[in-house]
C-alpha cells in the first residue's frame, strides 16, 4: 500500500516536471514565432501574394520564386534580417517588380502562397506607392514628373494633377497615386531621382485607412441611398367635381342652413 | 566519405541552379527551390513531407504541386529508410559530425544526459505548435533550414543558431541535436521504422561482441544486440544508415543488405526467426 503511493508520487511528481518542462518549451518557442512574425508589416511581396498572414502560414520557404524571377528582384530573407526568416520579398529601391506579364514567379510556387488566381499582373497589388510631397520635386515646383512617366500603369496609376503656385501664372504638375490601380511594383521609387526616395512602396495596411460602412456621399450618384427619401405616394385621383346647379355666388349666403 | 559527397552534391546542384543558372534544357532549370520543396529538371516537384505536414496543421489548404513533391519525397525515404536525409542529405549534419569528431578527439567528458526519445516530443510540440499558431513552427525556428537556405540564397544571421549546435554537441551534450532533439529526424525516424528496404543486417554466427561498431555509432541504442539477434538486421528507424560500423566491424558481421536479400540468408542460415 505505502508502495503504491510512493511510486503514485513518484508519477505525480514526474508527470508535473515533465509537463512544465515541455510547457516551458513551448512558451519560449511559441515566443520566438510571435518574434519572427513581428516583422511582417514591413515585408513587399511578390505578386499574388495572399494576405500576409496567410502567406506566412502557406509559405514554405523554398526560394524557387527567386530563383524563377529573372530580374534578381526576389530575395529569400535570411535570420535575423527584420523580415520574417526565409520568405521572399523585394526592396523596390534596389530592384523593382517589372511586372513579368507571365508571372514566373508565383507559376513558380509549389504551395499557392503566391495565389494562382491573379491572373493578369497588373491585378496584383504587392503594396501601394506614397509619396513624400515635402520632398517631391514635382511638389516644389520643378517639372521631375519622372514617377509619373516610369509607371507601367502611367495615367491610371499615378496622373498628374494641376496645381496652383504661390502667385506665380505657372501651375505645378504633381503626381497623384491611384490605389485602384497601382500595383506596387517600385518602378516609380527605384526612378525617383531624390537621394532618398520621395516616392517609395509601402504594404497597404501602414497607409491605407478606410472610411467606414456609415458614410454616405451624398452628392455622388454611385452611392447607395438608405434613408427614406421615398416621394409620397401619388394622391389618389380627385372625384369628378360637382356642376353647380346655380351660378356660383348667387344662394352662398343661405347654404348650410 | 561518400556521404560528404551527397550532401555537398545537394547543395552544389541547387546552388548551381540559383547562382549559375544551370538548366537541362533552354528555361528548363536543373534543380530550383531547397530542401524544404524544389523541381527536379522540370519533372517532378519534391518537397519536405514533415514541412507540408505542419502547414497542414495551421489549416491551411495546399496546391496539388507541393502535396504531390511531399508524397515523392515520402516514398523515396520509406523506401531506402527515412533517416537516410539525415546521414545522407541534411546539412546540419555535417557540423554535428564535426562537432562530434572533435569531442572525440579531445576525450570531452559528457556532463548531461537527455533522454533520446526527447525528439518525439518535439516533434508533437512542433505540430501542436503549428496548429496553434497558424505557422509552421518548426519551420520558422529550424536550423536546418536556416543552414540550407543560407548556403543557397545568401548569408544571415543563421549561422549563430549553427553556432550554438556545433557548442552544444562539442560541450554539452553528445550527438545532442541530430539523437536527441531535432523534430525532422524524429519525423524520419517514424517514416522509415517499418517500410526500409536498405538496412543493415546482422550475422549472429560471426559477431564476437566486440562493440567497436557501438563506439562509432551515433545512435548505438539501435545496435540492441538481443533485438539484432531476433530480427536479424538493425531494425530501429533511428539508424540512418549513415555506414558508420559496416567498416569498422573487424568480423564483417554488419554489412549493407535489401531487406527481402537479408530475410533469404537468415533463413539460408538456419537462424531465422524473422520478425
């Protein structure tokens, strides 16, 4: 009987050492993923990507994407780079996406990380332009326009805009960024003439904000109409107005009695 | 030795085919990805089962290509034993060995012990973890495969995990990460244990129990001698083949053999009770 509970104990004591010890494990491990995964928001994707953190999940770390983008644009983050360890991504300053309209890239990849249903590159949306306009050339006054001009999308992705000048008769012509159709593929901030890029990719969710369900533009006509502004129902028609017998004015006086 | 050889060579073809761009044919590459899934000349995709299991577990659904590479690749080591990557492939195996022949060398006493079967439970904790998660956690932290892809792909900071391996296989523990720890060889432990045809087949009438094959041995608990007696070869899917004893057993009593040629001469040999 003394036996059983000693060796009871014994079982007790080693099945909460052990259990501890293995829950110990996993913190520091389940630790060391949150750490990895921490750096994502700053990750440029190749296209076709999937939401960032499915494509961590999906991603299998194989580097055929790189080896298949035949601009050397791809590269597989090595440890302790900033960029959550051995998944490709870009740096649009050193070499852009020149949006390969085969998408050798993500026809690479053997997992659907790089989801194969983009099917037209210029769908792709691997992060959106931002442009410094302290900084802008084209912003202080100078005719540079050279984003504007690289841009594969050129007129739909960045336009350029009228802007007035101070006093002066000329107007600046500034770049303006379309997230509808930019791409993000860096041509515009690796062309950007500034030391430091005035135009650079940024990942949608750290520039983009979003307006929310509950306005309403009014004064567009593509905006749905909620409340009821319903025009009241059409009067039902008037009865036949009665012919007086007498010429009116004549027995008004004595009506009603 | 001729295991450098094939790990080297691994590397070689899918460095050549990132670097160099070696192909077989115009646009066909030779060998494109890494261990953890690449192509083979076009044919056929691979890819790392263990590495597809996990994010299978996060919930995630595969495409066809790299399920197809794992079921390959799968076979491929159940056939010739699952620990054969580890001899035979894995990179990181060569800094453990060297880690290893340098304790050796220097005679550094083992102050720790572990159990061996530690690594199954990291292998459960990396797919418990996986699924908890939403990564494939063992993935994100091997070093494996940070060796790999930092041979191929270009330097990090890989080499310190690489580091504290070499430290603690020299110092703290012998043959601590490939024997005691690493979920992958675990996996292919579990993989190879009853399909490998390749093993290594024992002949009780010449062994002399000199346990020079033991020394060499960097799993010697699969050298079981009562269990070698009963079945015949070296049975555990924890060997991994890798050719440590056949050439130093001085009797010739351990030697590479297919399993249907070994259960033929133990039955020859009148001493066969297989299995």
């Amino acid at each position: 009987m003394a036996e059983a509970n000693v060796s009871r104990r014994d079982f007790l004591v080693k099945l909460a050492q052990g259990s501890s010890l293995a829950a110990t494990g996993a913190f520091l491990w389940a630790h060391l993923l949150r750490q990895e995964a921490r750096a994502q928001p700053f990750a440029l994707r190749p296209p076709g990507a999937l939401p960032e953190l499915d494509f961590n999940a999906m991603c299998i770390k194989c580097g055929q994407c790189v080896t298949a983008c035949p601009y050397d644009t791809l590269k597989l983050a090595p440890a302790g780079g900033g960029i959550p360890i051995g998944t490709p991504h870009f740096t649009p300053r050193k070499v852009p996406c020149y949006l390969c309209p085969d998408i050798p890239c993500m026809n690479a990849c053997p997992t659907g990380a790089l989801s194969p249903k983009l099917k037209n590159i210029n769908d792709s949306r691997m992060g959106l332009a931002v442009i410094d306009i302290e900084n802008c050339l084209s912003w202080k006054g100078l005719r540079c326009e050279i984003c504007h001009r690289e841009c594969p999308l050129k007129g739909k992705a960045i336009t350029l805009e009228t802007h007035p000048r101070q006093l002066s008769k000329h107007a600046m012509f500034v770049p303006l960024v379309h997230s509808d159709a930019c791409t993000g593929c860096g041509i515009c901030e690796r062309a950007c003439p500034t030391q430091e890029a005035a135009i650079r990719i940024l990942p949608h969710n750290l520039v983009q904000g979003k307006i929310g369900e509950h306005y309403r533009l009014g004064w567009t006509f593509d905006t749905e109409i909620t409340q009821d502004f319903k025009p009241a129902a059409p009067a039902a028609p008037a009865a036949p107005a009665e012919v007086p017998k007498q010429a009116p004015g004549m027995d008004y006086l004595n009506q009603g009695l | 030795m001729l295991r450098r050889l094939s790990q080297f060579g691994v590397l070689l073809l899918f460095f050549g085919t990132a670097h160099w761009g070696w192909q077989v044919a115009k646009d066909v590459p030779l060998l494109i990805g890494n261990l953890s899934a690449s192509e083979f000349a076009g044919l056929f995709p691979m890819a790392d089962p263990f590495a597809t299991l996990q994010i299978f577990v996060t919930g995630h659904l595969l495409q066809q290509k790299v399920i197809i590479g794992a079921l390959i690749v799968l076979a491929f080591y159940a056939l010739v034993g699952g620990r054969v990557y580890c001899a035979w492939v894995c990179p990181v195996n060569l800094v453990t060995d060297l880690a290893g022949w340098l304790r050796q060398r220097f005679g550094i006493p083992a102050p720790t012990y572990l159990g061996r079967n530690t690594r199954y439970f990291v292998l459960a904790a990396a797919l418990v973890l996986s699924a908890l998660m939403g990564v494939a956690a063992f993935e994100w932290v091997s070093p494996i495969g940070m060796m790999q892809r930092e041979i191929i792909f270009g330097l990090g900071l890989g080499f310190q995990a690489l580091l504290a391996i070499f430290l603690f296989d020299l110092l703290i523990l012998k043959h601590g990460w490939c024997g005691h720890l690493c979920p992958l060889g675990a996996f292919w432990s579990v993989v190879g244990r009853r399909t490998a045809q390749v093993r290594v087949r024992f002949d009780r009438t010449t062994c002399t129990h000199c346990g020079d094959c033991a020394k060499v041995c960097p799993e010697p608990q699969v050298l079981n001698l009562k269990r070698l007696d009963e079945v015949g070869y070296v049975y555990s899917g924890e060997c991994s083949n890798c050719g440590r004893c056949t050439p130093v057993c001085p009797e010739g009593s351990l030697r590479f053999d297919l399993r249907p040629l070994i259960r033929r001469h133990n039955i020859e040999a009148g001493k066969g009770h297989e299995q």
